[in-house]
C-alpha cells in the first residue's frame, strides 16, 4: 500500500525507470499524445523516452506541454527531454522565453547573491536551453541581436551560465554590444554584469570597475564586486573606496569578494609550488604526476 508522500509524488508525476520502461516498445507517434494525457505519470514516462530517442518530431508538442505543465516531475521530465534533443529544440525553444511562469527577474534585487557558482535562471525556458550547452550560443547571441526585450532578458542568464561552466568565451563582445544598446535597462545591465564573471580579462575587469565607480545605484554595484571576486587575480584599489559604501550590502560583498580573491590567489600559488616541485625531481619521479 502506497504511503501518503508516495501517493503525493505521484500525483506530481513522479514514476520509477520500471514505470518508465513499460513505454519503450511504443513508437514516437503513440508517444507524442501521451504528452498531453490526463495521467501525469503518462506525461512523464512519455516524456522520459521521447527524450531518450532524442525524437525531433516531439520538439513542437513538448515545448507546448512545458508551457502548460502543472506537474513537477512531468515538467522536470519534459525540459530534460528537450535538453537531451539538444540543437534542433533551439529555433522553436526561443520563442517561449520569458513566457513560462512568472518568476522571471521584474526588478533588480533587493540583496546579495552570496555564493560563488553560476545562479541558475529563473525562467524555465532558459534553464532547459543551460541543458543543451554551448553549442547554441551562437544562437542565444542572435537574440540578443534580434530577439524582443523579454527573449534578451532571459537570453542573457542563460548566455552566462552556459559561458560560465562551459568556459566559452564566443558571447563577450555581443554582451559587450548589449551593453550600450540597452545602456537605459537597469535589469538587462545588471544581468550583463553577472554574466560577465564567465569572462576574465582586462576588458570584462574595466567595464565592472567603471559601473562601480560611477553607479548610483547599490544592486549595479555589488553585483559588479561579485563579478569581479571571480575574475580578478588581484584585489583592486577600487574596492578600498566601496569598503566604505554607504550600502551594507555593496560593503558586504566587497569584503566577500576580496576573500575570494585571496583563496584564489592562494590556490594559483600552491599549483605553481607544486609544478615547481615536479620541475625540480629526477625523471623517475615526474612520471608518478604523469
């Protein structure tokens, strides 16, 4: 007999990889209607295999679903169908950023991220294009050339995070262009400044140093200090001045930030003792680090 969180899970759509098994002998055709079944562990399974095959046939039906889908684990299912489809999910993919939900960034926020990883996108389109990787930046760059407002604003997360873990670089001078086009949007600044802590270098480093220099505004200023905790080597003669803000929050991340630089630098230096060390020992030794 079923306990009440199982029954509960299931009602979300939660199946087992046996439940899911029993629909591997359906063909692609019966599958796609499953999508849409009133059963929520049919839309799962359904969308568990369909993603498996990496069926292109299903893109169109499963994009609609994760617009509509209710259940947590259906939806779950549906958007990791999508990201294991990949590329060819792209084109219809874009058309519904920004449009799913509502938890979207509508203001800039009111305190710090105090973490050191990439934040995952709040829009559930943007999170399931993250899963495809960085082969569709070259796409996600397009919309920020093209695309509306609300398809940059989500464009943007998902362009950070994928250059960020993916160590892809290819996104910097568009971000850079988005930059000035929208140098009045204060959320699609504050955003560009988060992505730009997946693009260390002198260019990213002056952009942030500039935006904290001269914004009045504490969410562009802190959010600038995080960005560049992750990308300096050195801690700049800047922060020195935004120790002493005004806002908690921007002194805060500041100190947060130098922290991290210096466990950064710590680390650099321990690496190049080691390698040093390796250097320094007979042949016959190197090839235990080989």
């Amino acid at each position: 007999m079923k306990n009440k969180s199982q029954a509960a899970k299931e009602k979300r759509g939660f199946t087992t990889e046996l439940e899911n098994n029993l629909f591997i002998n359906k063909s692609d055709i019966e599958l796609i209607p499953l999508l849409e079944s009133n059963d929520p562990k049919e839309r799962t399974s359904s969308a568990t295999i369909l993603g498996q095959r990496r069926s292109e046939k299903a893109i169109s039906t499963l994009c609609e679903q994760l617009k509509n889908e209710k259940a947590l684990y259906s939806k779950i299912a549906i958007s990791e169908a999508l990201g294991q489809i990949g590329k060819p999910a792209i084109k219809r993919l874009v058309k519904y950023l920004g449009e799913i939900g509502n938890n979207q960034h509508k203001t800039l926020p009111n305190k710090i991220f105090n973490k050191w990883s990439y934040p995952l996108p709040r829009d559930i389109t943007a999170r399931t294009i993250c899963k495809i990787g960085d082969s569709i930046l070259v796409d996600l760059n397009n919309i920020l050339v093209n695309g509306n407002k609300k398809q940059v604003y989500e464009a943007i997360d998902a362009i950070g995070y994928i250059s960020f873990y993916c160590e892809n670089k290819i996104s910097f001078e568009i971000l850079e262009k988005s930059l000035q086009k929208y140098s009045d949007d204060e959320i699609i600044k504050w955003k560009i400044m988060r992505a730009l802590s997946a693009f260390p270098g002198e260019k990213s480093e002056t952009i942030l140093l500039d935006i904290l220099e001269t914004s009045k505004k504490p969410e562009l200023k802190w959010e600038a200090v995080r960005s560049l905790g992750l990308i300096c080597k050195e801690v700049p003669k800047e922060f020195l001045i935004a120790k002493n803000d005004k806002n908690d929050n921007v002194k805060k991340m500041v100190f947060l930030a130098i922290d991290k630089i210096g466990s950064n630098k710590k680390f650099l230096n321990r690496l190049r003792h080691e390698e040093e060390a390796i250097y320094n020992i007979g042949d016959d030794e190197k090839r235990k680090y080989v």
